[in-house]
C-alpha cells in the first residue's frame, strides 16, 4: 500500500463539475492499494500519517501532527501510484489491485483513519474521475510505501 500524503492550505475533489469534498488545512492522502495489501498495511500507514509531524510549531519548526493542529484529512484513491515504467514509455499498472480487493482496502483505510483521528474523513468516489484540487503548504509532500518499512 501506498500513500502520497500532501500537507495543505485546501484541497477538493470535483466530479461532474459538482464539488464532491473539500477541506481546509491538512492532509490529502493519494492512496493506492495492491492485491498483497492487507490490514497490517492500513493500520500501518494510518499510525504512520496520523502522527507524522510536518505541521509547524510556534517556532516554525515542523514539530507538530495534524492533531495538534485541528488539520482535515483527505483521502482519494490513485492506483497510478503503483504505476512501472521500466519498460517503455506506457506505464503499467499490473501491481495495483482490482476494485474488488481495493475498494473494501479503500473503505477500511478510510474508516481507521476516522477513527484513529475521531474526525469525519472527507474523500474522493472511489473509481470515479475526479478533479482534484489542493493548494500544498510549503510544499510538502510525503511518499510512503507499507512494504517498505523497518522495526
């Protein structure tokens, strides 16, 4: 599993030209789920996001998590970042997951966010196309791999 985390001053997903979510300042996480992915993956990363600290303190040294601060979260789900581009220019997708295993992920990551963060989660339409929008605060931005984590 993976999640590209962007610390923001908004963001917002369109659908059909209708605002589907938004939120102020926080976090939108890009997630992509693939077939291996399982709940050890998601409560991985959701302790990993919930207390990363990147948000500045009275100092402006980045001391503080999205608790800390009040912060939204976003979550929209991006199977292109399990995209290989190792051969050729058309990257592929052969390690993201089906719908069927990554919406359920999808869901579960969504809802251990919430409730490890006790706020509503805002997200995307899972499969949907969506226009997402964000001002990132910085920039930062925050790549995280679940496979590829040390004890």
């Amino acid at each position: 599993m993976r999640a590209l985390i962007q610390r923001t001053q908004r963001a917002s997903v369109t659908i059909s030209e209708k605002l589907h979510s938004s939120i102020g300042k926080g976090l939108l996480i890009l997630l992509g789920i693939e077939e291996a992915d399982t709940q050890e993956d998601i409560d991985y990363l959701v302790g990993k996001i919930s207390r990363l600290r990147i948000f500045d303190d009275e100092n402006g040294v980045m001391n503080l998590d999205i608790t800390q601060v009040g912060g939204e979260a976003m979550v929209v789900s991006q199977f292109t970042l399990h995209a290989s581009t190792k051969k050729g220019n058309r990257p592929s997708y052969i390690r993201s997951a089906p719908g069927s295993i990554s919406k359920p992920m999808y869901e579960k990551f969504v809802e251990t966010l919430r409730t490890t963060l006790a706020k509503e989660i805002a997200t995307g339409e899972f499969g949907a196309d969506m226009k997402v929008e964000l001002i990132n605060d910085g920039p930062v931005t925050i790549w995280i791999d679940s496979k590829n984590r040390e004890y």
